[in-house]
C-alpha cells in the first residue's frame, strides 16, 4: 500500500498557489496570511514512511441458506500500527442486498486492539456468491493522503432455492421394481387388495379370504397389489429466460423443481434431472436424502447459455431417461426447440407432464407499467393461451402455472386425475 | 456526517470580504463562491468547492484592495481557516458519504481540526510577531524580497510535505 495524495491536497495547492499570485498582483499581506492556514494543513500530512500495518479477518453466520434468507458478516480488523481512520467496505455481489448495518464503515485501530462491525444482508436469489472481496482505505487525519489496498479471502455462501412444500403431484402412469407408495397393477405383496381367486397349492394360508370360501364352499384366496416406486425426471428449460432475477421464470422453474424432487423423493420416487440448456446437465435418478441434496445443489448453478449446438435429447444416456419415467417439463415454452424436444419424448412413449411457467408476470415485473406495455403483455398472454392449446392439441399434458399462485394449487386437479396422452409429431 | 455542516464554514468564508468591503462586487462574487462551493458539497464533486475557493480569494482580493486599509492579519486568517475548514469539511463528507463512521472516528477527527485551527493560530501570530521584527531591522527594499522568498519557500515545502513525498 503506497500512500499518494488526495484530491483535497491538490485543492489546498491550487488555492495556495493562487493565493500567493494574488497577493503579489495587488501587494497586500492579507493574501499571504490567509495562505497559512492552507500550507499548514498541507503540511499536516502524517509521516508516509509507511502505511500502518493490520489485519483484517471475516466471519459468515452461515454459509448455506435459502433464498430469502439473511447472513449476518461480522467483520475483525487488528492493527499493529495505529491507524487513526481505516475506511472498509464488504463488496456485494449483484442481487445480495443490504438487510440491517452498513457495509463500509470507518474505523480507527489502536496498535494491538481489536475492533469489529458487523452487517446483515439478505439473500433474494439462489446462486453461489463470494463476500471475501474487501476493499481498504487508510486515510492520513489530514484528509490529504490515502493509501489502498485489497485483500480477497474466499468467503462462498450458497444460497439454495425456496422449494414449497406440496402435498399433490402428477402420479406416475407406470411403476418401477423398487417399493415405493404407488399401487402397481402387478399382483404380489403388498397391502392394497386385489382380486380374489380359487386357492393353489403353494398359496400362503394367511391370505385365504375365509368369508368367500365359506360361501364357496372351496378355499379361495386374496391377491394383493405391490406398492411400487416411480422414475420421475425434471426436465429445466434453460434455453429461455424471461425477467429479472430472482422472479425470472428461470427462477420460478428452478423453485418448482426443487418442490418437485422433495416431493417425490418424499414418497420413495427415484428422481433426476435434465438441464436442458446452451449445454446439456444431468443427474441420474436416484433416491434418498442424498439424491436431494445432490439435485438442490445441481439447481443452484440454472442458467442460460448461448450456444450453437441444439441439445438433443436422445443424445443422453439411457439411465437418465429410464423408458416407464414420469418426465416433469418445466418451461415458459418460449423456445422451439425446447418444445419439439418434448413432442419427440412424448412420441417416444414417455409419460410427459409440461409445467408451464407464465412469463407475462415475470416480464410484467421489468417493465414500466404504462398503458403500452399492459396491452403488450395482455397480448402476449392471449398469444401464449393459444400456443398452450395448440400444445394441448398435440398431445401433451400442461398445466399452466402463474408464479404467484401456489403450486400446490396448480398441481391439484393433475395429480387427481390425468388423461393419458398421445402425442403426435 | 451531515451534508450541511460544510455550509457554515462557507458562509464564514463569504462573511469576512463582505465584512472587509460591503460592495456590491465583492457580494457577487462571494454569492458566487458560496453557488460553487454549495454546488460542490452538494454533487459531492472536489471541483465547483475550489473553484468556488478560489472565487472567493478573488473576492477577498478585491475588497483588501478596495479599501486599502492597514493589514488586517485576524480577518486574513478567519479567511484562510473558513478555506481549510471548507476544503476538510466537503471533502469528509464527500467521500465517506454512505459509510457508517465509529463515534470515536468523528470525535478525533473534530478534535483535530480543533486543535490544527488552534495551532495555526498560533503559527499566524509568530509570523506577524517575527515579520514585525524583520520590518524593524530590515530596509524598505530587502522586505519584499524577504517576503517573496518566504513564501516560495512555502509553497514548496507545502508541496514537497502534501503532494510530492513517497515513502522511504
């Protein structure tokens, strides 16, 4: 840190230098008197043979969080030298925002002491940020020197989406091996009843149904069905963003989906997930607490990507799409090919649902509000009513969800009954 | 710190020539001044405050000139502590305008500017005291040069302790 002069020195030099000019123009004392005070406080300047040496040291009240969470940055400064007025600001990253406190502050440090400051700041959109970037200022009293410096510790906080609780989501048309909570056709164990049949030799004695065979007059027995789990895949539209962070549709889909994969995963489902984007990502299905953690922490980094290369879908490997998935599309369905790559899953047999997040509100958010740009989005919202039906038309189950509703809501009427749907090319 | 409080060390500033020379073009020029130096405080900008600064020491200028009274060594001195106290005080606010500053912080840096005003005071009335004895002894024609010599000395040594020096 190399001190150097402030703005402030070079006034008091150019109001000096004028003074002086001014005295000797019209030869009178005054001027030169007033020029004093001036070259004192220039001359005030503290002894640079060194900027004082300290130690600054940061702490996060936490480093996982949710969107809509605060983290309190408590911040240590320890000098060795004494450093009369130490100015310190905490940079923020984008979308971080200041919830209580400031984040620059002036201090001054004895030699050997301590101080330390705190501030809050609240989280409002997912994503990984760095808050070890900090900026020094060491302010000579006189105001007429500073010197600068900045030091970077690597201070990550990740900041997960908000995933809602939901109780009803679209069951799965077709079941998997593994136990699970959905009632398979096939017979077996299980607790659900089935049919009832003429007794074999082999048949369990527990499950003969003494109230028929007494009627029957022969032994008859109760078959159960199994309870099975499902494969469900998230499909994420990341080629289309509509809006600002963090009330993107981007974002919407990504807080759907991680409602979703808890939910799913609640109920013993194994459940992946398919970023389909400027770039394909994925992760196979799988469940437990872990495949939750995994797919929050696959969400996080969600983003648009430009590039050339059209994603395609049969590209993937066969485990990331098991043939009998429940594939969950989350999309504005604003891209084309987004929304062929879902007519082709659907023709290819899978049991496709399209969550369709609105983009009218998100965009609405941006704009101004005047009259123009309200008939523009009420527009734009009978153009995409009619995409949504034509979609429908073709085969594909969507359930249009406007962001400021409750999935939960959205979710119902699917989760209760679902036309089974053949999709055409 | 408030973004008011530089407005007293402005109108002191504005005061002392229209103190000196209550005319009508030193009472322009100090309303000039105190537009600048308000203008400056106010778009927190260093610029319009030494303008307005130097506009004021034009003010000044014309009204020792004016009236061509004796030296006034107090008024002169008022004059040149309001410009410091302007320049410190603008320029604190300005560029820790946002930031949340410790009590401490604010009490020192008062007791500084305090005690520098004392100081220059005090440096002031050497100067006078030690420039009347030098009239005493020295003839008509070597005083000017005295005096010339003096303050380039000064200003360098200003310049060489605020601007020029690096560290060691």
């Amino acid at each position: 840190m190399i001190p150097r002069a402030t703005p402030l020195a070079f006034a008091a030099a150019t109001l000096i230098a004028w003074a002086l000019l001014l005295g000797l123009v019209t030869d009178r004392a005054e001027l030169f008197v007033a020029a004093v005070p001036l070259a004192a406080g220039l001359l005030g300047v503290g002894p640079r043979t060194r900027a004082p040496r300290f130690e600054l040291r940061q702490e996060l009240s936490a480093d996982r969080l949710a969107e809509g969470d605060r983290v309190v940055v408590s911040v240590h400064v320890a000098a060795s030298d004494p450093a009369p007025m130490i100015e310190i600001l905490v940079a923020l990253p984008p979308l971080i925002e200041i919830a209580a406190g400031s984040n620059r502050v002036v201090l001054a440090v004895g030699p050997g002491t301590e101080e330390s400051w705190s501030f809050a700041v609240l989280c409002p959109a997912r994503g990984r940020f760095d808050l070890g970037t900090v900026y020094l200022r060491v302010w000579d009293r006189s105001g007429m020197a500073v010197s600068e410096s900045r030091q970077a510790s690597a201070q990550p906080i990740s900041v997960y989406p908000y995933a809602a609780p939901i109780r009803h989501v679209p069951r799965p048309a077709r079941t998997q091996l593994s136990f699970g909570n959905y009632v398979s056709p096939l017979l077996g164990e299980g607790i659900e009843p089935g049919e009832i049949r003429p007794f074999l030799p082999g048949d369990r004695t527990r499950r003969i149904n003494w109230r028929v065979s007494l009627r029957r007059q022969q032994l008859y027995v109760t078959q159960f069905h199994e309870e099975r789990n499902a494969d469900v895949v998230l499909l994420l539209d990341a080629l289309s963003d509509s809006g600002a962070a963090p009330y993107s549709t981007l974002d919407a889909s990504v807080r759907a989906a991680a409602a979703l994969a808890g939910a799913y995963l609640a109920r013993k489902d194994r459940v992946g997930f398919v970023e389909f984007g400027g770039f394909l990502r994925w992760i196979n299905p799988a469940t437990g607490q872990r495949q939750g953690a995994a797919l929050v922490e696959s969400l996080l980094p969600a983003a648009t990507h430009f590039s050339y290369v059209v994603p395609q879908l049969d590209r993937l490997p066969a485990r990331v799409l098991p043939p009998q998935a429940l594939v969950i599309a989350l999309s504005p369905l604003l891209d084309r090919r987004f929304v062929t790559a879902l007519i082709d899953l659907a023709a290819r047999g899978f049991d496709v649902v399209v969550l369709a997040v609105s983009p009218i509100e998100a965009t609405r958010l941006v704009l101004g509000g005047s009259l123009l740009d309200d008939v523009a989005c009420r527009l734009w919202a009978m153009e995409w009513q009619t995409k949504l039906d034509g979609l429908r038309r073709q085969g594909l189950a969507i359930v249009e969800w406007h962001p400021g509703t409750p999935l939960d809501a959205v979710l119902a009427p699917i989760a209760r009954s679902r036309p089974r749907p053949v999709a055409r090319r | 710190m408030n973004r008011w409080w530089p407005l007293l060390p402005i109108s002191v500033m504005a005061a002392v020539p229209i103190w000196v020379a209550p005319s009508a073009p030193v009472v322009a020029l100090e309303a000039v001044a105190c537009l600048f130096c308000a203008l400056g405080v106010f778009r927190r900008r260093v610029g319009p405050v030494t303008a307005g600064g130097c506009i004021a020491m034009i003010g000044y200028t014309f009204a020792v000139w004016s009236t061509n009274h004796a030296v006034d060594v107090i008024g002169a001195a008022i004059f040149g502590l309001a410009l410091l106290f302007v320049l410190d005080v603008s320029e604190f606010a300005r560029r820790f305008h946002g930031a949340q500053i410790a009590n401490d912080v604010m009490r020192a840096q008062t007791n500084y500017w305090l005690g520098r005003a004392a100081l220059v005071a005090g440096a002031i009335a050497v100067l006078t005291l030690g420039g009347s004895a030098v009239a005493a002894i020295v003839p008509g024609s070597g005083r000017a040069v005295i005096a010339g010599l003096g303050a380039v000395i000064a200003f360098a040594g200003a310049l060489y302790g605020g601007i020029v020096r690096r560290p060691s």
